[in-house]
C-alpha cells in the first residue's frame, strides 16, 4: 500500500503549492547540483504562461499525508502536435522513495490517455559508451533506459537526434517513445514534427536553426523504428497501462443503511441509495472506490468543535432505535448554553424534524470519508468523483444541524480543495444551500452558488434571498437564485446557465456540485415539475465545463423516480464531458 498520494499541481502561488514547489526544487538540486536558479525560475514561468512556450506544463508530486515530497515529475503537453513530453521525473533520495517513481511515471501516462496524446516523449541519456567521452553515468543511463522498458517505451533508431549542438558537449540524448501500449505505428512526417517542436520550444535559445533542421531532415524511416527491446526479459509481458478515461470513482457510504429511521413520513431513508445506484450502474461509467479515513480535523476546521463533540456524545449515549426531535428552542447564547442534552439538541438544530439517534453520528462521520475521498481523488487526477452520501449535508452550518443534515459533507470537501486552489460550489437542490453559505460568507477562495425554490415558500425559509451576496472579504462570492414555487425544467435551465457563467467567471480550480435530485416532478418536498429529459439538459450544461468536478449527493425523496432522475443526469453529463 502506497503511503502517498499523487496530485497535479494545478498553480505556482497558493500556498500548498509553494511549498510543494519549494521541495520539488530542492529534489532537482540533489539530482542536478548545478541547476541554477534561472532554470527554477523558467519552470514557474513554463506552468504560468502556456501560449509564450506553445505547451502546457503540469507538476504532479507525490506526496504524503505531512505534505513531504517524495518525488515529482513535468510533463508537457503541445496540443497541435497531440504529443506529450516528460521533462522531468525524479525522487528525493532514500529508502522511503521506493516504488515513488514508477507510481509517478505510471500516472503521468494516465494523464498521456486523458489528454488524447498519441504518446509520451523524453530525452534520455544513452547507454553506448562511444556517445560518451565521461563513462561515470553509464550505469545509471542503463537502468533509466530499463525502466523505461517495462513500459514498451525505447528510443526512436534511425535519426540523428543524440548529435551533439556543441563540440564541448557531451552524451548527447535518445529520444525516447512510450506509445502507451497503443502500438502505434508514429510516421515520419509526424516524427518530424514532434522533433522540431521539441526542439524549438524546450531549446529556444540552445538549438540554433540549422541544427534542427539538420535533425529533422534526417528522419527518413516511415514509420520511424524503435530500438530492439534490450534489457527486459524475452517474452517477459509489458506492464500494462490503467486506464481511467472513461470511469467515474463512485464512493459510496457503507454506512448510511445503519441511519434508518422508521417512523411514518421520514422520508431521508435508505433506499434512495439503493434506488439511484441500481440506475446508475446501466451506464457502466462508474468504478467502486472504498472511502479512506480521515482525522476529525476535516471536520473541525469547517464545524465548531463545540458541535462536533456534542453530536458525536449524544449520539453514542443514546439507547439503540431510540431517537429524539428537537422540541426547545432557546435563544442562542454562546456563553450559557442549556445543560441538558435533550434540550441542547434545541440550542445545535434548526428544525423539528431532523432526529438524533445512536447511529446517526456513525452514518453522517462515514459520509464526510466518502466526500473527502472523493476530493483527494480529484486532487490525484481525476477529472470528475462521486460521493454517493446520506444523510446529506448542505443544511449543516458551522454551528447547527437540520434538514436531515448533520456534517456538511460538499462545504468539508470544498474546504480541503481550497489548500491546493480556488474552488467553486454550486447547489442544484430545491432547497437552498444554507450550510454552504454560512460556512464560506466571509470568504472569498470559496465561491458558493445555490439555485433554489424562494425561502419565502421553502425550507429553511429564512435564508437564500438574492441580496445575500456575502461579507467582508466574501462580498460578492455568494451567489442566490430563489425561483418561483411553479417551475419547469426549461425554466430552470436558463437560471442554471446563469449560474454556470458565474462559477466561469470566477474560475475555480475545482467545482463541486451539491446535487440535489428532489427538483423532480412529484417530489414530496418541492414544488417543482422537471422531468427525465430535463435531468438529461442539466447534466448535459455541467458536462461543457472543464473543472474538475465533485458529486456530492443531497436530497431527492420520490423513490419511484429518483433513480431514473440520477440515470440521465449522468447519460447527459458523459455526453458531454470535456475530456
């Protein structure tokens, strides 16, 4: 089991970042001693300004639950060419790095199929002692180019690419091809192209004209021939690449089942997991991931402790199938709270029909692994997770639980996004986002957007009216679309364009949807009239955006419907996902 995890580092500035930058630079020194700081500076600059290089270029480090590097490496993408090329690959040095850079290369080929790149493409130092008047790293070369190897991956024969620019230079490098297992078959007039891109845009100022014409002109083979398979065992099987393209992590709470409340008309019951799960599987677009643990932290940095402690004590004291309602309300004060549990559960609620019991503590705790699983998964490179959760969460404030929500499962994953980039919410219940709000209103690295049947008429009622547009730093970054009691799914698309283009202008790094499935027709909580092809519009409009994008399950109570509902959400949605 890998005790790291690997992340793209999407910036050069937010905090985690830096740091992340600052070791990865300190990994490069003990690799590359003379590495000046011109070099350091040109890779900040190579992440920040893709169209001045004609490349994107994209950190990944792996990293461990204390934010150590273990190891990193660039890749570049050049989209006119549809090729990527490896600029970097190295691990701090050590016994702990074991396993770290093979991790690392096999994620950066993960990231090669995501962008639709033909292959992956690097420079390595040659293993033929007659390239090479010093001898001293040939041993090193050797094993590289092995490595490289178990993948398929070879240098390209037959040009003259490991000719010296500079009499004074010295093992000039192969041009490596790793076609992901593809065998593909790369032409002449392709390989061309990708040498003189290469050469032009990584050696701006190093490789003068001729020289690359020079190079260029010396591909001849159609298609270009790879070097014979030199250090892997004949017959030996090629490690195969995993592709996660086309899948969906889908994380389901194991737990939620334990939370069932069998009393007339509670309506938050289990089988609404089962109900859109049995649906969502016809798609085959989903892969079961287990939740990870996570410390309360998570939790406590979005909670008050205060509730925390209360909850989770309550909780545990309670008898099995025993469950109370709220039933006294005192007027908050923060410095004389009641002392009696069963009226405290008044002083942390904001409704009368949200229930504690001894199994809702454990069920909301696994709910909030489930969102911050799928959080990490976006942070390691998947473009889109689902957090399949009841109870759900988006009623939670940072004080006060209600709306069958007690942890605010999207807000406590958008919280840890926000360490690594600028992340965006957008509720899509029928009931606004209150917890969302509450929780980021005085922040401005958190965007919230809720669209959602007028409080004048809906719960909660007393907050999501549009003039609530945030405070202090966070004026302007909380967004409310209160819509009228009678709704159809048209009308509802036009606002949730709108909202779209709000969360562009703001351009998260990350976008979580609290998604809310009881905007159906019939719902016993809305008032709203969407249909099947409505869910398949809306999933279809949050399909075009290029976030990376978080599910978290909300609310959505007609059973007879809600699966379906969820079906052609997706079918929408993977129609049109950006890849």
């Amino acid at each position: 089991m890998n005790l790291f995890k690997i992340r793209k580092v999407a910036d050069s500035f937010h905090p985690s970042n830096t740091n992340a930058l600052e070791q990865v630079f300190d990994i490069l020194r003990m690799h590359f001693p003379t590495v000046k700081q011109e070099k350091l500076n040109e890779i900040l600059e190579q992440m920040r300004d893709p169209l001045k290089y004609q490349f994107s270029s994209t950190l990944f480090v792996a990293e461990d639950g204390r934010y150590n590097i273990k190891g990193f490496a660039i890749l570049f993408y050049m989209p006119d060419t549809h090729f990527c090329f490896l600029d970097y690959i190295a691990v701090k040095p050590g016994r702990t790095s074991s396993g770290v850079g093979g991790a690392i290369y096999e994620r950066v080929r993960e990231e090669a199929q995501l962008l639709n790149s033909i292959g992956i493409f690097m420079e390595c130092l040659p293993d033929d002692e007659s390239l090479c008047r010093d001898k001293t790293e040939i041993k090193q070369n050797i094993a590289r180019l092995a490595f490289y190897e178990r993948y398929g991956a070879r240098p390209i024969i037959g040009t003259a690419y490991e000719s010296l620019v500079n009499p004074d230079d010295d093992c000039p490098p192969y041009l490596v091809f790793d076609d992901l297992g593809n065998n593909y078959k790369l032409s002449s007039a392709e390989a061309k192209k990708i040498i003189k891109a290469i050469l032009q845009r990584k050696y701006p100022k190093y490789c003068p004209e001729d020289y690359v014409k020079m190079v260029v002109a010396s591909v001849k083979d159609n298609p270009v021939k790879l070097r014979d398979y030199k250090y892997i065992v004949k017959n030996r099987p090629i490690e195969k690449h995993k592709a996660i393209k086309n899948l969906i992590p889908l994380v389901i709470n194991d737990k939620h089942d334990i939370h069932h409340v069998k009393e007339r008309g509670y309506i938050e019951s289990p089988v609404r997991i089962s109900s859109i799960l049995k649906e969502i599987t016809k798609l085959e677009a989903f892969k079961t991931v287990p939740s990870r643990g996570y410390p309360d932290k998570h939790i406590t940095e979005v909670h008050n402790p205060k509730y925390f402690n209360y909850f989770k004590t309550v909780c545990n004291n309670f008898p099995e199938g025993k469950s109370i309602y709220p039933y006294v309300f005192p007027v908050r004060n923060a410095t004389r709270p009641p002392k009696d549990l069963s009226v405290l559960a008044g002083y942390y609620c904001i409704d009368t029909f949200t229930p504690l019991n001894k199994n809702a503590y454990v069920a909301a705790r696994s709910g909030v692994n489930c969102a911050l699983t799928g959080a990490e998964l976006i942070l390691e490179g998947y473009h889109t997770a689902y957090a399949l959760v009841r109870p759900p969460g988006h009623h939670a404030e940072r004080d006060v639980f209600g709306g069958f929500c007690y942890f605010n499962n999207a807000s406590i994953a958008a919280h840890f996004l926000s360490k690594y980039g600028k992340v965006a919410i957008l509720d899509i219940d029928y009931h606004h986002g209150n917890g969302h709000q509450q929780i980021f209103y005085n922040r401005r690295d958190v965007l919230t957007v809720s669209i959602h049947g007028n409080p004048s008429f809906a719960y909660p009622y007393f907050t999501g009216f549009p003039e609530e547009i945030g405070e202090g730093e966070g004026e302007g970054f909380n967004h409310n679309f209160a819509l009228k009691e009678n709704l159809t799914g048209a009308e509802f698309l036009v606002v949730l364009k709108k909202a779209l283009k709000k969360i562009a202008d703001f351009k998260p790094l990350y976008l979580i949807i609290s998604l809310g499935l009881d905007i159906a027709k019939g719902d016993p909580t809305g008032t709203w009239s969407l249909n099947t092809a409505d869910f398949k519009n809306n999933g279809i409009e949050i399909g075009k955006q290029a976030y990376p994008i978080l599910f978290v399950q909300e609310g959505g109570y007609k059973n007879r419907t809600l699966g379906t509902n969820a079906r052609n959400f997706f079918e929408g949605f993977l129609s049109s996902r950006i890849k």
